[in-house]
RNA sequence: CGGGGCAUGGCGCAGUCUGGUAGCGCAUCUGCUUUGGGAGCAGAGGGUCGCAGGUUCAAAUCCUGCUGCCCCGACCA
C-alpha cells in the first residue's frame, strides 16, 4: 500500500476526549473516529488490526470443529420473552419497534436465536455436540461507555455456542474451547490469564474469563503466587481467619463521635486502625424488609457473594434511607449490629475480631469495646468481602496478590438454561425426547485491539506485534522526490515485497524524514526499512525493528528473504 | 441515575468574568527553498462560536430552556 493513496491522518496532539493510552493513540494514528457515545467508525488501518485478530479467531474455531454461522442482528422480542430475558435484561437492551409497532432488539448476545436454530435444525443426538459461531456486531446499551473500544455500545464479537447430549459431551466442549482460546491469545502475543469467573447474567455453571493483563484494566483478579489459583475478585473466596477470636478485654462503651459518618473519620476520630471497626450496610431482603452485612472496616463489600446469600435480594441494592431508619431508629453513618431488629450475616473477618467500634444505631453516638457473644448474639457468617492483596490463597498454597485485567474472552457451561426455556429437544437412543445442553464462548474481537495496544506500545507510540500488524513492514525511502536511483530501488523493492507476499506500507509521500519516522512509530509497524542514497551506493538497505534502538545494514538482494525470515521467526 | 466539567474551522486551544471587526498553534491547499528525526519563507481556503428562545443599539460573551460529549460516583452507613 503506497501511504500516499491511503488515508491515514495522524495527529501530534491527543484529542481531549481519550483517557487510556490505547484509546489516544487509535486517535492519534488514524484507526478509528468516534461518531457517537461509545460507538465507533473503524477506518482502512484500524479495520486490517480488527480482521487480523478474526482471521486468528477464524482459523482456531474452525480447527477446533466449530461452524461459523451469521445471525442477524437485530432480533424479534418474541424470542426474548420466550427465554425471559425481554424482562430480565434491564435497560442496557436496546428495543425498538419496526413500522408495523412490532417490538424488536438489537441482539446483545444471541442465545435466543442460536437456541431457535438449534431446535429447528437439531433432531437427533447423533447430530451433536455441534458448535455455531459467528462474528458479528453486538449492541448493548452501558451505562457509561468509556475508554474508546474498550467498553463501547457497539462492539464485534466472535461468539459459539454448543449443544450437547449428555453433560459429559458439555465438559469436552468446554474444554475444547478453552484450549482454542489459549491458542487464540497466545499466537495474538497477549501477556494474559485464564480465571474463575461469576457467570452474570448470561447464567450457566462453570465458567473461566480470559484476562489481558494491563494495569488500566477494569476488573480486578486475584492470583496465588502460590500454585495456579487465579480468579476474578466478584468470586474468589475469602479464606475465614484461622486463629480464634481473642477474648474480649475491654469494657462495652457508648462513645460521642459527632458528625463521624465514614469509616475513615471514625478511625481517625478515635484513634483506632480501621480493621478494628465494623462497618453495617443495610441492604433489600427478598421479604421487603433487611438484611444487615457487617464487614471489617477495612474491608470491601462483594456484592457478588452478597447477592447469593438466603434473604437477600437480588440483584443487591442498598435499602432506602426510609428502610434504614425504620430497622435501625438511625440513619446511615452510625450504624451497627447491637440491637438490630434484622437478619444479620457478618463476614468471617468481622465475627474474628474482639473489642471492636461499631455504630450505636443512634445519631453521632458509637459503641467501642464491642464484643460478639457477650454484647450481642453470635451472628451467621458468611463470606461476604473481597480479598486483598496478602490473603492466604483459598487453595492453601501462597499469597493472593490483586492485579488488573482487561476480559478479552469468557467462556460458560450454559446447561439447560436457554434449551430448557426454548424446548429445544434431540431424540436419544432410546427414541425419548431429551433437553440439550448447551455451552457458551465469547471473545471481544474489538477489545482485544485496545488491549493489544495497552501492552505493546511506548512513549512514540503503538508497537504492534507480528501476527496483528495492519502492515508487517513500513518502506521508508528517503528523498524520493529528487533522487531517481532512490525512487527506483524503492519502487523495486515495494514490488518484490509485495510480491512475496510481505504486507508493506510504501510511504512514498513528499515529506522529510522525520515526519515519515515518526509517523511509522506512531503506527507501530513492527518492521521498518529504509532506503537512501548512502546505503544505495553500498547496494544495502536498513533494517530496524520497532523495539529496537540500532540498524542494521541488509544487502539490497537478501532484504526480501531477511524480512521473511523475520515474519517466520 | 446523582455530582462535576466542557461545547469556538478537521484537531488542540485562547477569547466569555468586564457585550463592540472571531483569533492562535497544528493540519489542509499554492509557490519557492529544504530533505537522515515532526523544516523555512510567502500566500490561500475553511467557523451562522452546540440548538432554541430572551435581554440589548449591539451577544461567542449576559439570562432561560434544551441537546451532545467527557470525567467521577452509583457498597464503604
């Protein structure tokens, strides 16, 4: 591709509204332009990154027996309240009526409508397992789209499902598609991570997400550095303390503390480190009422953990301020489990401690010197909190430590939720009807291209790895304008590397160098050559890699078989 | 949804407080010079200042309403 008949506009300055350095420099080097809130136009450069990354997903689902397959996007609302989720997906599903005020969305997933094929298409055990996919454009209308393609409304995804006989059959699918995903993300050269994940609201059993380690990430994971234990903080177990609870010593106190509503204040208000405090949040019971979950001050509430306890609501939500008042007589900031007339379920941590501060349910009034069993009932305990950084491992090997993580893929044993809802049926051997199962696999296809560039780019810009650059080689001849011999060896050899099958960006325009190198930097062409009539007279060419800081002379002959062995190594 | 901020040529910004000829840098176009790290000179094009009302002799600027976008929050009682 010669540059100069190919649109790119690259620009210094960092538009203002891009926060992640994947985002500024997708900006900057021309990939792709905003046209709404988290809704994107994806110009030549940006698109040949996006179909790299389809081309790897392509070739490891076909390799692993799946079928590709395309679904329509926009989707009739028949199907989604046959599975229920018209009501209970919520407001990031898009509706919309067509002319005849038929109401309709626009798909984002598509178990409804693979479910509906497979129930068309499957009669008999002997046609599974069978695994659809497909790449395609989803929508799902979030809250807050943020961080360019990372978190857009409209994105691509590659998505499979799987349907199977028998639960066994289920398992193998999975992990056949987890061993793909390894192979997927490894040749895409991404530093990343395999981890428990809560399934969401997709639903199912088992299920691990794929995490490309950046520190911009949104989630958060906790990993051993004990043994191979990683999982996405929403779901890994707090361990409960192992040594007893320490007798109380001190005696029960009501204490003033005027205006101290956060956990922060109190502990510094009177002089007590934060884990020696009780924090009480109030939430919706599943009865009307509340609940009460006390944590350690210095402790997280997982909502996750919290939203599967008996009695709790879910999905969580923190009771009015109406609710606080009538089941405490207080309102919030000075809450705490002496008296409460509710259920009360404290975490682990919360019920280890001894002579604790917590709130006396009374306007600007706390209670120090609080101990379990003695001041008030024992209470259930549960795990209620997230791990930290330094939490003994749930498998008993090592330290969690936290780290951040963009989710790039997830995979999911469905079971019967979708089949079950849709009657989608296979005869077995015996001649009896029996419900599918049913596996699912995504991948964020357009994530995965700002997650590529979070861990692969320097001060100068982008620097794309081998298999997803949107050109293996930048040709950078110098003085092309004036120097016959230059434009010629140039033109020559654009045309052997092309014809060798060498993805190359010909950057024949009319500029100095130093736009053309830092144009060629910003775009993260991994491999850069450049011609001029110095090296011409010496019948060599220069080669540089992108995260190199030297040249090296190639003979103008062998450039070719060297760029070659460069792309095969 | 709550809070904050922003909206002026393609991009980045100034001008708004204190109303009075719309400006700067980058980018773009033309010409000449220049050509190994974002060139120089000379010239040119491009903006109904987000939209709609209002105040005023006069509005980018003041007032009202709306829209869009960005950031933070939406457990930490």
């Amino acid at each position: 591709m010669r540059f100069s008949q190919y649109p790119i506009n690259t620009t210094k300055e960092t538009p203002a509204e891009a926060e992640v350095t994947s985002h500024q420099l997708m900006l900057r080097a021309g990939m792709i332009r905003r046209v709404a809130a988290g809704i994107y136009s994806w110009l030549p450069l940006g698109l040949r990154v996006v179909r790299k990354v389809e081309h790897i997903i392509r070739e490891e689902m076909n390799r692993a027996g799946a079928l590709e397959i395309l679904m329509p996007a926009v989707q009739p609302a028949e199907l989604w309240q046959e599975s229920g989720r018209w009501i209970e997906y919520g407001p990031e599903l898009l509706r919309l009526k067509d002319r005849h005020e038929r109401d309709f969305v626009v798909g984002p997933t598509h178990e409804e409508v693979v479910t509906d094929i497979a129930r068309r298409e499957l009669r008999s055990y002997r046609q599974l397992p069978v695994n659809f996919y497909q790449i395609q454009t989803k929508f799902r209308d979030e809250v807050r789209p943020r961080f360019g393609v990372m978190r857009g409304r409209e994105f691509i995804m590659k998505d499979a499902y799987s349907f199977h006989a028998d639960e066994a059959s289920m398992a193998a699918g999975y992990a056949a598609m987890r061993a793909a995903y390894v192979r997927m993300f490894t040749r895409m050269q991404l530093n990343f991570r395999s981890v428990q994940a809560d399934t969401g609201a997709i639903g199912g059993s088992a299920s691990e997400e794929f995490q490309v380690l950046a520190d911009s990430g949104e989630d958060a994971i906790a990993v051993s550095d004990g043994d191979g234990f990683a999982a996405n903080v929403e779901l890994a177990p707090a361990a409960a303390p192992t040594q007893a609870r320490a007798v109380p010593a001190q005696a029960l106190e009501k204490v003033a503390t005027p205006h101290m509503k956060t956990i922060a204040d109190l502990s510094a208000f009177l002089g007590v480190p934060r884990e020696q405090c009780l924090k009480t949040l109030l939430v919706d019971a599943t009865d009307g009422g509340v609940v009460a979950l006390v944590l350690r001050g210095d402790h997280e509430l997982n909502p996750v953990k919290a939203q599967k306890l008996k009695g709790v609501a879910n999905p969580l939500r923190m009771a009015s301020a109406a609710a606080v008042k009538a089941a405490s007589g207080s309102e919030p900031g000075f809450l705490g489990p002496v008296g409460l007339d509710c259920p009360i379920y404290a975490d682990h941590a919360a019920r280890n401690l001894a002579d604790f501060v917590c709130g006396a349910n009374a306007p600007d009034l706390h209670l120090q010197g609080v101990n379990w069993a003695r001041d008030l009932p024992e209470p259930a305990s549960a795990d209620l909190r997230n791990v930290v950084d330094g939490d003994p491992s749930p498998t008993g090997k090592g330290q969690l430590r936290i780290v951040r993580g963009i989710e790039v893929g997830h995979i999911f044993q469905l079971g019967r939720k979708y089949s079950q809802a849709m009657n989608a049926t296979v005869l077995d051997e015996s001649g009896q009807s029996i419900t599918m199962l049913m596996g699912c696999y995504g991948i964020g296809v357009t994530r995965i291209v700002a997650a590529s560039i979070e861990q692969n780019h320097d001060e100068r810009g982008i620097i794309w790895p081998d298999p997803l650059a949107p050109f293996h080689v930048v040709l950078i001849p110098l003085n092309l304008q004036k120097s016959a011999p230059v434009r010629a060896a140039a033109d020559a050899l654009y045309a052997e590397l092309a014809a060798a099958g060498v993805e190359v960006l010909y950057d024949d325009r009319d500029a100095r160098p130093g736009v053309k190198f830092a144009d060629a930097e910003l775009l993260g062409i991994p491999h850069r050559l450049v011609l001029g009539e110095r090296g011409l007279q010496a019948g060599s060419c220069e080669y540089r890699h992108r995260r190199a800081a030297d040249n090296e002379d190639i003979p103008l002959a062998s450039v070719t078989r060297f760029i070659k062995a460069k792309l095969a190594g």
